[in-house]
C-alpha cells in the first residue's frame, strides 16, 4: 500500500510546537511527486483599501495545525487518499505590481508542470489572475466563486486595470475563464454604479446574490453551481469576506450579511464531483483579526477544499 505524506500527530507532538506547515505536512522544495500542492501567496498588492493579506498564508499555517487527518462528516481522510505536502511561499516582489504577477504565475507553473494541483492560501484576490494564467494555458476553465464582490470591475484610479476588484473581467478577456461556467455566489453589498454587474451578466456569468442564496440554500444553490461547472476543470476560489465579518472581520473589505461558516463549509463539501484544477482561499489579513478567527476559518475552507480534491484523485485512480 502506498504511504503518502502525512502531518504530524498532535497526540504525539502539541500543535504549538514543531515546524508551522499546512495541516503540519512535510515542507518541500519541489511539487515533483505531489498530487495537491499546499501553495502560501504573501502578497497583496492589488488591495485598493486595508491591506494586510500578505499576512495570511502565515498565520494561516498557524491555524491549520487544529485540522485533524479525517473529515467528520465525509469521512474523507485526504492525506491517505493523495499525496499533499507544504510547497511553501511563492517569492513575490511586494512593491512591483506587474513583476510580482509574473513571479505568482512562473511560481505556479512549475507547480502544475510537475503534475500537482494547487490550493493556495492568499493573499489579496488578484493572486487569481496569475494562477489561472498558470493553470489555464491549455484550455479555458470554469469558476465556482464564493465572494461578497463580483470582481469583474474594469479599473480604479483613473485606468488602474490589476486590483483585487478586476481579476475575473482581466481573465475573461485574456481567455483564461469560460463566462457561461462561471457561478459567484453570496454577492451583495453596496455598489459603485447601478450597472456594475450588467458587463458579467452580458458575458455570461451567473450572479447568486446573498438574498437568492438565503432563501434557496445550500443544497440548491450547489446544485446549479455543479451543474454550471458541468464535468469540465473548473477553478474554485473563496474569498474569506464572503463569510459575515461578525465570525471572519480578518479581511480588507467586509460586507454584512454574509454566509454562517456553517454554511461555507456545507456548500464546499457539496463541492464532491466537481473536477477541481486548482482552489484558493484568499484575502485573509491577520492585521484586522479577532482572536486568529478569520485564519482559522481561512484554514478550515482550505482542509475542506482539500477533501473534495484528494477524493478527486482517488476516484482518477480507481481507489474510490
């Protein structure tokens, strides 16, 4: 039987001592052999309000050493269906926008040219838009997308085109998402204009605004959000605001009104099925924190996500 990598054992060794690594996974210097690679992007030079995300990946780690090795609900247990290891931070120029873009998506490539699936910790969510130029070179993906804002904004400042606010109108254009695949779910919020999402739509996007998803629920909700997906590799990204700031405030730009964790963690487990290329969990920033709350719902969307992907590979291989 193959033994894959597996974390330190709490009962063994207390969770605040040892190495800090995603779920207490061996540190590797290279993704080769790996089937999920735990990827930290410290960067966050697309926030245009609070910044401090650079900070997640870090604290992050912190919090994941409270995953256990089994799901308690799917009984999925990842790290003996997949071999998972902590890749490390990517190494990201914090005061040069355009080059730290291409760092995160030479970063990223050589995680995918060794065969192994990312799921990142950000950093703010313009780290997207460089994975997916990474994991969609050969053919556009699909997005299932957990967020308070669409993102799908053109520019800010007067013609600045790479924030947090513009990575999916940015990875339309270039051909990295497939529109009418895309689902974002829990949008809500005031907004700059009335039109602000007539360009999504127009191009196809599917829009669940936080009211539609109250009174439809979870099961539903997913329902069509796999559905939209289809069969195809579809990119999954969750942004911590989604969730209501009163259990996740750690982040830029709250919005009230936002998901329970509860229901988070219940629409990434009905995530099962879904050919998941790649994930993130993104603009966490400790600076804002309660109590290391918001990390550790950053890190407990990240053990979820990488249940749903470990099984994934299982099935690929006939082992489920």
């Amino acid at each position: 039987m193959t033994r894959y990598n597996q974390p330190v054992d709490a009962a063994q060794i207390p969770r605040f001592a040892g190495h800090s690594t995603f779920m207490r996974l061996p540190a590797v210097t290279s993704a080769e052999g790996l089937d999920i690679a735990l990827v930290g992007i410290p960067w966050d030079g697309g926030t245009t309000n609070r910044a401090g995300a650079r900070h997640g990946p870090r604290e992050i780690r912190n919090q994941s050493s409270l995953m256990r090795r089994v799901h308690h609900v799917s009984k999925i247990a990842p790290f003996e269906l997949a071999n998972i290891a902590d890749a490390g931070d990517l190494q990201v120029n914090p005061i040069d926008l355009m080059r730290a873009l291409e760092e995160i998506e030479n970063g990223i490539s050589r995680i995918v040219e060794a065969g192994a699936r990312p799921l990142i910790a950000g950093g703010d969510h313009l780290t997207t838009l460089p994975v997916l130029r990474a994991v969609a070179r050969k053919a556009p993906l699909g997005l299932i997308h957990f967020d308070a804002h669409s993102d799908t904004n053109d520019s800010y400042f007067g013609g600045a085109r790479f924030t947090h606010g513009t990575p999916f109108r940015r990875a339309i254009e270039e051909g990295l998402l497939d529109p009418k695949r895309m689902v974002q779910i829990g949008i809500r919020g005031s907004n700059y204009e009335l039109d602000e999402h007539d360009w999504a739509k127009a191009e196809g996007i599917r829009i669940i605004y936080m009211e539609e998803f109250t009174a439809r629920g979870p099961e539903d909700v997913m329902a069509e959000a796999r559905a939209i997906a289809a069969d195809q590799p579809t990119y999954v990204s969750f942004d911590i605001d989604s969730i209501d700031p009163s259990m996740a405030p750690g982040t830029g730009t709250p919005e009230l009104g936002g998901f329970l964790t509860r229901e988070a963690q219940a629409m990434v487990r009905l995530l099962q099925g879904v050919d998941i290329a790649a994930a993130d969990v993104v603009e966490v920033a400790p600076p804002f924190d309660l109590g290391g709350m918001t990390a550790l719902t950053g890190a407990t969307m990240m053990f979820e996500l990488l249940c749903i992907m470990a099984e994934n590979q299982a099935r690929k291989r006939g082992k489920t």
